[in-house]
C-alpha cells in the first residue's frame, strides 16, 4: 500500500479529499466537530484554537481550508449530539473559553479507532521509513483480524503513521471495550518501533482530518528527513 508523499510546502488541504472522507465517515445529518490547533485564520497574529460545529460536508472543508496555518486539523468521528451544532453553524471561530465537545457530548460509539504510530521524539514528523513501517503494521493488523472474521476497515494516513477505522455500534459508556481491543491489539502489534496509541479509547477522540496537513514539526525539517505530510484515506480509494 502506497502512503502519501511529502506535500508541496505551503499546501493546506485537498477539499476534494476531505468532502470524499466525510462521505466515508459521518452518516447523513451527523453532526462533527472541526477543530484546528495552533491555526491561523485571515488577519491573525497568533495561532489560537479553531472549533466549530457541522453537518454539511462541503461548508465543512471550505472551513478547513480558510485555515492558513495550523499545527493539526481534526473532526469527532463519532455522532456528536445534534444540539452542538448551535454552538456555530457551520462554521468555524476561535475557541476562547467556548465548551469543545466532550465524552459527555458523543451520542454512540461508531467507530473503533486504532491509530498505528511510530515511536519517535514527540513533537516531530516521522521519517520515510517510520512513516511506510507504521502504515505496514495498520495493514498487518487489518489483514489479521479479516482473517478473525471482522469487516474491511477504512485504512489512513495520518501523514505520520497508519490508520485504521473499524464500524461499531456501542454505548458511549462501553464498560472499557474499546480500551481492551486497543491493549490486546499493542500486545499482539506493538513493539520498539511502533506503538497502538492506548489514549485512542474515550468516545469523543478527535481524529485526523483526511485531505489536511499533518503539520507536526517544522516544515524546514524535510530538508533533514522528517517532511510533512498530507493525511489521507487510502482504502477505500
């Protein structure tokens, strides 16, 4: 399976991308959270959280791709409770003191995230071959668990690492479930170059926006092996 290349520096986000990935990912009239970390937006002079709220895919990546800078562009995967979307209508705005949403705000587990990361400094962007070895072990643990029986997940590229999105249908409170499958996963999976990120199991787990920049680091760090990279689905295609 082939992962994404270095981005042009400068490049934000495939809105074609991110339309295409919603469509993947939320049921129709689901509502998500956007949130943009260390973003600029227009005429900003420090980068500050953005958050909003939306259930219109297309308004959703015209928001993301207002943003000029940011560190990392996220969405909630599972169903946020609908009445949020009042909080700004699809649309985005700085954060400030607003309520970002919460295990509290997530009406059902959809989905079980499992997010295959190269160990490595934190802060930084992964190398060629900590990126392809992350991606190889997402594909691994697929390959292992169709063979268990279970469905074809969405396979990603976090543009640092591997992803994997599996469909459920649990309780938002699922009595450490979730929890369990990721630590018998890093048991069977992990190891000294690639862990399952354990912190992947509360419900209201902001994922990675695919067709945006995984901005960790500096981007100058290409020139040192560690380039930025943009995030996107790789399965289905």
């Amino acid at each position: 399976m082939t992962a994404t290349a270095p981005i042009t520096r400068g490049r934000q986000c495939d809105t074609a991308e991110i339309v295409r990935a919603c469509g993947l990912i939320f049921e129709p009239g689901q509502v998500t959270e956007l949130r943009a970390l260390e973003a600029t937006v227009g005429g900003d002079r420090f980068a500050q959280t953005y958050s909003g709220y939306f259930n219109d895919w297309d308004k959703l990546a015209t928001a993301a791709a207002s943003i000029q800078t940011a560190g990392n562009i996220y969405i909630i995967p599972n169903p946020v409770n609908r009445a949020l979307l009042a909080r700004r209508v699809n649309k985005i705005g700085p954060a400030k003191k607003s309520p970002l949403t919460g295990d509290k705000d997530i009406e059902r587990r959809r989905w079980l995230l499992i997010d295959c990361d190269p160990i490595r400094p934190a802060g930084i962007a992964s190398t060629d071959a900590e990126h392809e070895a992350a991606i190889d072990r997402a594909q691994a643990i697929a390959e292992d668990l169709h063979a268990r029986g279970w469905p074809d997940p969405i396979i990603g590229d976090s543009g640092n690492g591997g992803h994997l999105m599996y469909r459920i249908d649990l309780p938002a409170n699922d009595g450490g479930i979730v929890a369990r499958i990721l630590a018998a996963l890093q048991e069977r999976f992990g190891d000294d170059n690639v862990e399952i990120d354990q912190t992947c199991c509360n419900p209201a787990r902001p994922w990675k926006l695919y067709g945006t920049l995984s901005g960790k680091g500096d981007a100058d760090a290409a020139a040192i092996g560690r380039p930025q990279r943009m995030a996107r689905i790789l399965d289905p295609l």
